[in-house]
C-alpha cells in the first residue's frame, strides 16, 4: 500500500529537523534514524531538494551540498525556515503516553531495574512534552505471571537463552518442555509466551498463567525462522464450532481467533471456531455460558453439558444448599 | 508539460509558503502559486484539493491561522506559524526511542497505529540514533483495537465535545440513543469502556465499545463541558476496578488444575475445617483443600468453572453460586434428545 501524504510529509520535515541539528548525515544513518531503506531516504532528499517557496528558483528552494551527496553524505545549506521539531498532535500524544503508562504498570514484573528505569524517564520526558490531556485513555496490560516466571521468561528473551517450562493445557495435563522464546505477548486480558517447542518440534504459544514453574539453560535459544504466523491466527485444523451468542458476549469475537462473524438483526450473533483442543472450547462455554444460546454440531454442546452435570453433581448437597438459600 | 505532483510534495510546497509568506496567503496565491495546485482541472477541484490539505497538515498539528484583511472582511489569507506548534525541548536517548517505538507497536488499532507512527518520526527527529531497541526485545505488549468509534471518541474526549451514541443495553439488549460527555476510554480485562455523563439520565455511566452500533455523532462545540472532577471518574470507574483481595477456598481433585494450585496460599487463620463438616465433609475426601487469592468473584467463578468436577468452590458462597448458575446454565445447552433421555 502506498504510503500516505501526511506521513511522508512528517518524515521530510523530519529530516529537515533532523539534518538541521546533526551535520553530515550519511544516507545509511538518516535511513536507520527514520525506519525507512535507503532508496526511500534518497527519494525524500530528491523531493526536499525541489521543495521550496512559489517561484522554485534555486534560491527559493531547501538546498543540499550537491558534492557530499555525491559521497552519500546529506548536508543541508538551506532549510527555507523549516528547521522547528513539529509538536505532537493531542492524538499522537496520548496514544504514546497511555502505551507507555500500560507498559510502566503492567509489564513490570517482565522488565528488569535498568529497563524499567528507560520506560518511566521516557514517560517522564513525554508527559513534559504533551501535557495533562494525555489522561484520556487508560491502558491496562495484564502480566497474570507468577514474578518467578515473568523474571525468567524475560530474562530469557533479553539473553537469547532457552527455557525449560512446566506447563499445563487447556485439558489440565502438565507436561515438562524445553522451550526457545520468541517473544511474550501481553494484552489486556493475559500474556503469552510465542516460543518455539522442542518437546513437538514447532512454535505454540504458551498461555502465561499456565506456565507452573519457569528455568533459563545455559543453551543459549536457536533460531527457528519463526513466522509469528501462529500467534493468533486460526489454523484449517480442528472440528468447526459454532457458537450462538448474545450480544454481551462480543468480547468472544474480540479475544478469540474466529473464522467468521455473522450479526443477527437481535443483536445476536454467531462465531464459527476451529477446535483443536476440547478442553478449550468447553472452558470457553463454560465460562461464558449466560451468554450462550446454542452450540453446533450438538455433539458438541452435548459434551459441554454432560461435563457441567458431573461438576453439579460433583458440588452435591453444597449445591443444593445454595439454591434453597436464593 | 506539468507532471501530475505528489501529494506529499504538495503539501510540503504549502506550508513552505506558509511558513516563508510576508503576512498571509489569499486562496488564489495558493492556486496559482503553490506547486502542485496549478494541477487543479476545476474550481471545485482546487477547493477539495485545498479544504483537505489544510485538514492534513491540522492533523498533523500544524493548524493554518487565518489572517482578516482590517479593511475587508471578506478578503482572508493564511499563514502558518510554526514556533508556535514546534515540540517543546525533548532530549530522548536511543535506549529511550527504543521504548518508544514498543509503546507505539502496543496499538492495533489502525487510525492509533497511524497516529503512533507519526509521533515517532517526529521524536526521531530530535532524539538520537537508535540502536538500542534490543532492550525490549521479545516483549509484545497488545491493546486490542476498540472498533471504529475509538478513534472519534477519543477526539470527542480530548475536545471535551458531547457525543450521541446508539447503545444496546447488556441486560435487556434495548437499543437507544444517548447522549453523553465523554471523559475517559479505558482498556480492562475483556475490552474497551467509554466513561461519561450520560445527559439523558444525569449521572455517570460507562459504555462498552463493543456494544455501541453505528458510528459516532458529535453535538454542539468543542469544550462544551468542564473536566470532570476526579472523584467523579473514581466513581463511574470504580465498577471496573478489582476488589481488595481475598481468599478463596477450593477442593481440588489430586493432580489436577495445577495452574490454579500453584496460586495457592497459606490458609487463613480462620479457614474452616472442611474435612468435619457435615454437609461438605464428604464432597471434600480424597481433595486437596487449597486457599487462592482473588480480586473480583466474576473471573476466579469464569477460571474454574472450566474444570468442570475437579475443582469445587467451598468458600466465598458468592463465588460457588456463580460457578454453579454457569454449570446450570451449561447443562441446558444439551440437546433437547438428551435432556429428555436424562430426565425420562
């Protein structure tokens, strides 16, 4: 896609900005500055040079030292008044301030003293620099980590070395793995380790709060030429599941890897799943159950059900005792 | 021969000119001044051209000044002036655009992901060479997208404009219209909420993103209401706050819900003797009884209603009782042909 006008215009200022304060930029550095290759830098600096005030006469125009460039060297010898940094918008603020407050609060059992320290100074500097209105938005990442978990898991990220876990499904079977991070995933709701499993020879994703006990080896993590392709993404495998639900279930179709949505004029809708594990399909419609109207194929809901039965008989008297007392 | 301009060069030409014009630019300057707007097949081509560039560059925080002629009302100019819209001094290490650029990948929302991009050009512009971005690395923290009314929401918010919204109620599924001071989106456990003073009921509320319908309609100007005071955001937040935390009781089959086990605690010194009670005693033999802490009674019931018979809620009753209203819940799912089998 091609890239937009006003983000190519804040990156052409930027450079201005930017060559105005370091003399001698080379191409390499304004590219690596920027994030953008080589070739795009080249191509800013050909517009920056035919840019300028109406009448575009040489003297009218932002100006490079023709021989340095030459050299791959970026001098500017005239700005035309356009050396000022641009402020940040009120948008451009908050969304940078909410991220790093959520990162400040929520991901510091993943981050040692020396990280911590870099977010909370950038924090610092940017709330000075955008001002009080960067309280609209409140952002909360959950880590739900034990700290000894959260602590070796990002020490393994930071040192590129492999982790032997214990873990435990979404059918409640602990097994032991060595395991070569990729990158831990934090939303609001739960984090997840993305690694790459010796134990079944690919990447899975590891929910973090199932993780029991977490150790960094000495065997420093090998590169698998991760995709990252599985993080969320529903694969073609497993039974397709329907789910009917009520509209208070939206967070469903937010949180889930869903393979199609279909609206009601109720307000209703229906998600179809791909279902690998059992096991997670009925926590999921369990813990959701008020909200769900129907289960396809019935097989499906059948088993669901069957499963509530035994834990309601299982609660015996005590649940008994519950609905006399309502 | 006149090559069709890019945009970007357009837009950059204008506010060189802006930015260099002795006092102001009238509109027809512009047009035939400026590169790029000779361009322009009709009238109303440069009026679209120009009403959307002056929309861009405001998004990007450089808003034109309109400049009165003292003499006639009707004969206007712009300017830009950009020292007043310059970054305030920020001196941001590598290690700290490093940071920066993790906050701004948190987004998955495209206009903030947009917006998010922007900011850091702008910071890299004045910060140092990166380089140590490898501080973070491996770490993906994730703000799932809050639809496409986030974005106007959040502009409503800042410009503390009133908003209508069509909302479907989460208990009775009533969709209405209402009227609402937003103050606050907040990103919790389970998606985004809007906080603010529905006017329709004089009070405040909070909204779900998920279940606004339709898009967002600003009423009236800007800065229309004052910020509310902070207690008044305490309370309207408070409903998605966790509780102070307790401890729950649970009896556990052996070996199993190990990620709920190693949560455990010490037992509290009032913890009952489960073992002897009348009732529970023998629903307890052959279990583990086991105290976890929790914060809210809603996600402990949702974690382990999904273990079915090996986990049972002793203690807090609140906590059962919603653990058992799911089960009984689920149980009605079966299909009608074994529901019947069951109860024949």
């Amino acid at each position: 896609m091609a890239e937009r006008a006003s983000d190519r215009v804040v990156r052409l200022l930027g450079m201005v900005a930017f060559l105005d304060r370091h003399e001698d930029a080379s191409v390499e550095e304004l590219a690596r500055q920027f994030g953008v290759t080589s070739d795009q830098v080249m191509a800013d600096i050909d517009t920056l040079w035919v840019s300028g005030t109406p009448g575009y006469l040489p003297y009218d125009l932002i100006d490079f030292d023709f021989s340095s460039y030459e050299r791959g060297v970026v001098r500017l010898t005239e700005s035309r008044n356009m050396t000022r940094p641009l402020r940040l918008s009120a948008r451009e603020g908050v969304a940078l301030v909410a991220a790093l407050r959520a990162l400040d609060a929520g991901l510091a059992g993943a981050l040692d003293d020396e990280r911590a320290a870099v977010v909370r100074s950038a924090l610092g500097k940017l709330t000075a620099a955008v001002g009080d209105a960067a309280g609209t938005v409140d952002v909360t990442l959950t880590l739900a980590a034990a700290p000894a978990v959260a602590a070796a898991l990002a020490a393994a990220l930071r040192d590129g070395r492999r982790l032997h876990l214990r873990y435990v499904n979404a059918a409640d079977v602990a097994s032991e793995r060595d395991v070569d991070p990729i990158r831990l995933v934090t939303d609001t709701d739960r984090s997840y380790l993305l690694g790459w499993c010796h134990a079944v020879g690919g990447e899975r994703l590891f929910r973090v709060d199932r993780i029991l006990a977490a150790h960094v080896l000495d065997e420093p993590a090998e590169q698998h030429g991760a995709t990252g392709a599985g993080e969320f993404a529903p694969g073609d495998d497993g039974e397709l599941v329907t789910l009917h639900l009520t509209s208070r279930a939206r967070w469903i179709a937010e949180s889930t890897p869903v393979q199609a949505v279909r609206n009601h004029d109720d307000g209703s809708f229906e998600v179809d799943l791909r279902v690998v594990s059992p096991a997670w399909l009925r926590h999921l419609v369990l813990q959701a159950a008020h909200d769900v109207l129907e289960v396809r194929p019935a097989a499906v809901a059948a088993d669901v059900a069957r499963t509530a039965r035994a834990a309601l008989a299982a609660y015996g008297p005590l649940a008994a005792r519950t609905a006399e007392d309502s | 021969m006149a090559t069709q301009i890019d945009p970007a060069e357009r837009l950059l030409n204008l506010l060189i000119a802006l930015v260099n014009t002795h006092g102001r630019m009238t509109k027809e300057q512009v047009r035939t001044s400026v590169a790029g707007y000779a361009d322009a097949p009709s009238d109303e081509a440069f009026e679209r051209m120009f009403e959307r560039d002056k929309d861009t560059l405001r998004e990007l925080g450089i808003p034109l000044v309109t400049v009165t002629n003292a003499g006639h009302g009707d004969d206007f100019g712009y300017r830009v002036d950009l020292d007043a819209y310059a970054l305030p001094a920020i001196d941001l290490t590598s290690a700290e655009l490093g940071v920066l650029t993790l906050a701004a990948q948190t987004w998955q929302d495209r206009t903030m992901r947009g917006d998010t991009a922007r900011a850091l050009t702008k910071l890299r512009a004045v910060g140092q060479a990166p380089g140590a971005s490898e501080l973070v690395t491996g770490l993906a923290p994730r703000v799932r997208s809050g639809g496409t009314v986030f974005a106007p929401l959040l502009d409503a918010a800042q410009a503390r404009q009133v908003v209508r919204i069509t909302y479907r109620a989460a208990n009775t599924g009533e969709v209405r219209q209402r009227r609402v001071e937003p103050w606050q989106l907040i990103a919790r456990r389970g998606g985004w909420v809007l906080i603010g003073w529905d006017q329709d009921r004089a009070a405040p509320r909070s909204f779900r993103l998920s279940r606004i319908e339709g898009s967002v309609r600003t009423l009236g100007e800007p800065g229309a209401f004052p910020p509310p005071a902070p207690e008044q955001v305490e309370r309207a937040m408070a409903a998605w706050r966790d509780g102070p935390s307790r401890i729950a009781t649970l009896a556990l089959l052996p070996e199993r819900a190990e990620a709920t086990r190693v949560r455990a605690v010490e037992a509290p010194p009032d913890a009952r003797d489960w073992a002897s009670d009348p009732v529970a005693g023998p629903l307890v033999a052959g279990r583990d009884v086991v105290h976890v802490v929790y914060r809210s009674e809603w996600e402990l019931a949702e974690e382990l209603v999904g273990y079915g018979d090996a986990v049972l809620v002793l203690d807090p009753p609140e906590v059962r009782d919603h653990v058992l209203a799911l089960l009984t819940q689920a149980v009605a799912l079966a299909p009608d042909d074994e529901r019947g089998e069951r109860r024949g």
